[in-house]
C-alpha cells in the first residue's frame, strides 16, 4: 500500500522534492468563500455566526456562548476515570510548559538602563476541531499553555461541545465557552460580536476553512499557525519491529484521509515487511477507509543506503512528526535539521505526544517547522522592550543620535535629542 521509492530508482528524488512542497495547500479554493462568511460576521455578529452554523451544521444554538453554569454542569457528567485521565495529562502538560516560561532581563550599561518585559496577552481563544473526530486533548495541549503563561480569559471555540471537551476545558482553566466552528467561529473571536468580546490571539488545528480564515484574520488577530493534515515520518532501521512501526504510520493515517504517513528504512526487505503489517493492521482498524486512503493517496516509504542519507531526507520533509526507530536517535540527531516532535527510539509512539507525554501536540506542518515552533507558552505572551537614559547618557551618547537621525534625513529625530542636550 505504501509507495516505495529506492535509492537511485527513477521517481526517487522528484518525489522527495514534491513531497518537501506539501504545505502549498490550496487555500484560494475556499478563499472566496471563507472571506464572505468573515465579512458577514464582522458586519452581522451573532447573527451571522447563527447562520452559518444552522447552514453548515444543521443547528441553531439557543446561545453562541455558555454560562458558566451550563458548562461545568455538562461537564459533570464525563465518567470519572475520564476525568482522571484529563486530570493526569493536564498535569503533565502542564509541568513541561512551566519550564518555558520568559521572565524578561534587565541591565545597565554607561548609564542606560535596557531590558526586556515579558507579559500575557489579555484574551486567547483557542479552537477544538468538531469534524471527522472530538479531541479533548487539544484543549489541553492549547489552553494549558495559555493558563501557564498567565492568559486571564481563555475563549474555548468548538461546535457542539461534549461533555468530554468540556471536562477538559474545566481541567485546562478556560473561562468562556463559544459552540460554533469552523470560519464564523475564526471571525467571532477576532472580530467580536454581540456577544463575544475579541480575542488577542487565535491558536489550534482545524480544517481547510478553519486555516484560511486564520490566515485572513491575521492582523486584526495574531494566530499560532496555518495547520494542514497531519503527518508523520519514521526513520527505522532494521532493528525496529516493522508491526511498531506500522502501528505508528497507522497513528497519524486515521486521523484523516490527507494525513501523510511517511517512512525511511535502510532496506527494501524492512520496507517490504511495514507495508504488510500495514495492510495486516489496516483490516481490523474501525477508521479503515480514513487510515486507507491516506496510506494509499500519501504513504511513501524511501529506502536509503545509509543513516547519513536518513538524515538528508529527514531534513528535507521536516516533518510535523519524527520518530526516529533506531538503535541510536541521539547519534542520528544531529545530523537531522528542523522537525516539530521528535520521538526517540524504539519505545517512543508518536501517540505518547498526542496526549499524555507533556509538550503541546499543536505543531506545524507541511514543512513550516524550518520556521516555526510547536505551540507554547511563549506564543501567549508580548515582548516590550525597555529603555531609560540618564542625562549623563544622552548627553554623551547623543552625537551619535543625531548624526545618525541626520544622515536619513529626520530633522526633528536630532532636535529631540539635542534638546535634552541643551537644557
């Protein structure tokens, strides 16, 4: 089921440089459309959300937002092992974001006092998908990170909440609920509405639509990123049970039928031996036609000779997911650049990252992991930047101000400068 490509064979490097490509997602298919349900819901508010969502979801909610009240006690009723289970990741969760929080700096230098502030923003929203799946998950891994750098109103956006997703709300310290997806969800929270008070930043996965009015609404918002499918690639060497190795491809494959499942081996034997256990596993898995047509349409596997060209491939697909199955990940380590969650060694599922193992499961795809960054507590926070003169500084520091004021041609620069000088 997998497509196979060797070293060497034809196919082998145009499909990897095709593949290096796969962000290019075509977003200008639903441009159109994305930008009129955002210009509705700037103009309409509330009303225009409702609509949309009783024309895409078959539903009107009584209310876009929830009381308080309401959603704790919906979330009430999740099984209490459920419970548990938010309880034990969200604590693990949130320990390993505790470690990236910035607590700014400060210092002196020939009478000039610089530093740098680091603070929250006031409001985030964070959006659960609702589609083809629920993830109590991702409201952990989007709104921890927000509770841990401080952020004081958390917005939950996600159609048709379950009891689950808001348990897991409840754990993650959201404050305000919002059932509504999709675009009209996007513009509520960066626009504000009747009812729902604009947000600083927009973060979390979400279909085509959800991503290009992300896209659109930056500038009026910030956002973590433009998500595409998901994506894993797995490095393994001939030491790796090809039945594990399977069953990691397969963990990203069921998630939706344009995830990329993707594989390096060091021999055609080891590659022919996963493509069986995948078709093997494939049979008994509930979400078969998702996890199939995403092995058949974007599961390539490239057979290299050597770890070294391991690594180059690695470093040329950066990908949102590696799992480096070898004998010795941190040897192969270096040699491999950007990748958003790497998995080390023979014990590592990639499915540990989804959930429990503490670092956000939000990361970026198709290749943007050459610029950006999982999702963290540093992406819920703003810089400033901290400057303070005392005469004896601007007085000698300023020639240098003014001559370089002057040289662009900004009269009022120098004179601002000289006429701290002259008093």
């Amino acid at each position: 089921m997998l497509t196979i490509y060797e070293r060497g064979q034809p196919g082998y490097e145009d499909t990897l440089a095709s593949l290096s490509r796969r962000g290019d997602e075509d977003l200008a298919r639903v441009e159109p459309a994305v930008r009129e349900i955002l210009d509705a819901v700037r103009e309409r508010g509330d009303e225009a959300v409702l609509d949309y969502t009783e024309r895409f979801d078959g539903r009107r909610p009584e209310s876009l937002v929830l009381t308080r009240d309401t959603w704790l006690r919906e979330a009430g009723k999740v099984d209490p092992a459920v419970r548990e289970a938010l309880r034990a990741a969200g604590d693990r969760i949130r320990r390993y974001h505790e470690h990236q929080r910035e607590s700014g700096f400060i210092y002196e230098e020939d009478g000039i006092r610089l530093g740098q502030r680091v603070q929250p923003v006031a409001a985030a929203a964070v959006y659960a998908p609702g589609g083809k799946a629920r993830y109590p998950s991702t409201v952990l891994m989007t709104a921890i990170p927000a509770t841990v750098a401080g952020v004081q109103r958390i917005v939950l956006i996600t159609p048709n909440p379950t009891p689950e997703i808001l348990a897991a709300a409840e754990v993650s310290g959201v404050t305000e609920v919002v059932d509504a997806g999709g675009a009209q969800a996007i513009g509520a929270v960066a626009y504000g509405t009747q009812s729902i008070a604009q947000v600083d930043k927009v973060v979390g996965p979400g279909n085509i639509y959800v991503a290009c009015a992300k896209r659109l609404v930056f500038g009026a918002v910030d956002i973590d990123s433009i998500a595409g499918p998901s994506e894993i690639l797995i490095v393994a060497d001939d030491g790796a049970d090809p039945e594990v190795v399977a069953a990691d491809l397969l963990s990203q494959a069921e998630h939706d039928e344009a995830a990329y499942p993707m594989l390096v081996t060091l021999s055609r034997s080891q590659a022919d031996a996963v493509d069986a256990a995948v078709e093997r596993q494939l049979a008994s898995l509930p979400r078969e036609a998702i996890a199939g047509e995403a092995v058949r349409n974007n599961g390539y596997c490239f057979v290299v000779r050597d770890l070294e060209e391991a690594g180059r491939v690695a470093t040329t697909l950066a990908a949102e997911h590696l799992s480096l199955s070898v004998s010795d990940p941190d040897a192969l380590l270096p040699s491999i650049g950007a990748a958003g969650a790497i998995f080390l060694g023979y014990n590592t599922p990639e499915a540990a990252g989804d959930y429990a193992a503490g670092p956000s499961h939000v990361l970026p795809t198709g290749g943007a992991v050459r610029f950006a960054s999982p999702l963290g507590v540093y992406d819920f926070v703003v810089r400033s930047s901290l400057i303070c003169y005392s005469r004896a500084a601007i007085s000698k520091q300023g020639d240098l101000l003014e001559s370089l004021a002057r040289l662009e041609g900004l009269e009022a620069h120098a004179r601002a400068v000289a006429i701290r000088r002259a008093e």
